[in-house]
C-alpha cells in the first residue's frame, strides 16, 4: 500500500534541491488506496516529471540515483510525492564492464521521494524485443541503427539515451523481459510492490532432512543452485576480454546432504543454521577443451580417492 513507504534493499538519505516552485500539472487522475490524489504530471522548477518518464536524484554520499517514475501523489499534509523503481546501469549488475554502456535495467527496487529531491530528467527508452531466431535480423539492424544514434548523440555533446530491454533480477539470478504494460500507469499501483510479500526471507525447519525457505520446500538429497561467491573469493572478480567477462562465474549446481539447524515450525535464524552440500562442476571449470567439447548441461563430480 501507498501509505506506507515501499521497503528496499537499498536505504538512501535523498539531498533534496533547494525547494521551490513545485506544482501539479492538470487534475488529479485518481486516488491511491489510501485516498492521496494521483497526478500523471508535474512540474520541479523548470523540469516537467511525467508518469512514465525518468529521473536522476542525489543520496548523501554524492551518488546519482536513476528512478523510473511508477506515479505521482500528494499527501494529506501537501508534500508531493513520487514512487519511483531504481534502474541500475549495466555495469552495476552483474554483466560488469562487459556492458553496453547504454544499457540499463529496470530493478525491484522502490523509492518514495519528494518531488523537490528530483535533480534533473534522464532520457530512457523501454523497448520490449521481439525474442526469436526469424527477429534476429531485424533486432541486429535495430541495434545498429541505435549505436549510430548513440554516437551523435556523443559527437553533439548531447546527453546519453539510455536502453531498458530488460528487469533485473539479482535474487533470481536472471534477466527478464520488461513488463511494459503494467509499467508507468499512474494508477496508484506498483507492480514490484504489488508481489513483494512479508518475510520473504524467512527460514522454517520442517523436519531433520526439510526446511522451507523464500517460501520453497527444500528437502535433503534435491539438487539447488548455490551462489558461486561461497565457494571462492576470487569468483567475481570479472575482466573484459573480446565481448565477455572472464573470471565471473555461474551458480553452482549442488546436491543438498544435510541440514544442521534446530527441527520444527518456529522460525529460525538463516545465519545460525547450515547445509553441507556436494557441489558439481560444469564443463568450464575443468578446463578449457572440456568448455568447448562439452554439453552445456553436463555437470561432473570430483571423487577423492
């Protein structure tokens, strides 16, 4: 719900502008589910915000912040507010320096900021891309013509234009098409807030060989991914080297052994218990030739003897 502020991973202090002339463009085009009027458009000093549109905010520590407008309200005691979902360049995820640097990602991250905390607009285009090997073509001459924008764009001076195509999503590890059609309606609600749900994190132990977390059943002998920095410190250290990252790494495909934590249906702390595990190795972790020989989807085992 509107009334309280979104949670995020990520907690930030805004340095609000020197407040000014802030004002609402139009009437208001509805209510949120607390009663706070919702406007589709805004005005921050000279700046006009629009639902739909982006926007850049400064936190305390100097950091440029991009936020894709969800919609616009005011509260009862006047402030106007915007809620807003983080976009994160492709060089903050974990695509590294082997991004385009036009690239950027929608996130499931919110923030509630007053409209006097915007600092200026940012252009970002959502394009949702045809998927397919008959749009290969056509998605290649898109791309082409797009960096030939982009680089007169650079040669005008004019600022960069950024390229959402994807939602990125960390705790999943994966990319997903954009949800374009229930993005920026100005409506009141959020689709991100609308799925996140309480104690997402929570950990239940059902049984010696069962545990439920993240709200998935987990029981002793299934297979799981396991993030890879658990393994290595050295993982995620990524360089760029003809197109790719070498160094970052994928989840670890592991074998679920036993599980060490106290048995029942209260919760439990996830950092007191623990699993003992067997992990599995892919192809590029035995070795080069094996990388180019081998079935992306064999794993082996190492037996020691």
């Amino acid at each position: 719900k509107v009334a309280k502020t979104p949670p995020s991973t990520r907690s930030r202090k805004l340095v609000s502008q020197t407040s000014k002339e802030m004002r609402w463009k139009g009437e208001s085009a509805g209510k949120t589910t607390s009663g706070e009027a919702l406007y589709k458009c805004a005005y921050a000093r000279e700046l006009r915000i629009d639902v739909g549109g982006a926007v850049t905010l400064e936190d305390d520590s100097g950091e440029i912040v991009i936020c894709f407008v969800e919609y616009m309200f005011q509260k009862s005691d006047g402030a106007k507010m915007v809620h807003g979902r983080i976009l994160q360049k492709g060089s903050e995820t974990v695509l590294g320096n082997a991004a385009n640097e036009r690239d950027i990602f929608l996130t499931n991250d919110c923030l509630e900021f007053e409209l006097k905390d915007i600092k200026e607009l940012v252009s970002v285009n959502l394009q949702s891309m045809p998927w397919g090997h008959k749009y290969r073509k056509e998605n290649s001459e898109a791309e082409k013509i797009g960096w030939a924008k982009a680089e007169e764009r650079k040669k005008k001076g004019l600022p960069m234009e950024y390229l959402c195509r994807s939602l990125y999503w960390p705790e999943k590890g994966a990319f997903f098409s954009l949800p374009c059609d229930k993005l920026g309606l100005g409506n009141g609600v959020c689709g991100s807030c609308e799925h996140r749900e309480p104690d997402c994190d929570e950990l239940r132990i059902l049984t010696k060989t069962s545990f439920i977390y993240r709200k998935v059943t987990y029981s002793v002998h299934d297979f799981l991914y396991i993030r890879p920095e658990f393994f290595s410190q050295e993982e995620d250290r990524g360089t760029y080297k003809a197109g790719r990252n070498i160094g970052l790494k994928p989840y670890a495909v592991c074998h679920l052994l036993d599980l060490c934590g106290p048995a029942g249906s209260k919760k439990v702390d996830p950092a007191s218990t623990k699993v003992s595990v067997r992990r599995f190795y892919r192809p590029d972790d035995i070795s080069t030739a094996k990388a180019y020989t081998s079935d992306i989807r064999e794993v082996y085992t190492i037996v020691k003897i």
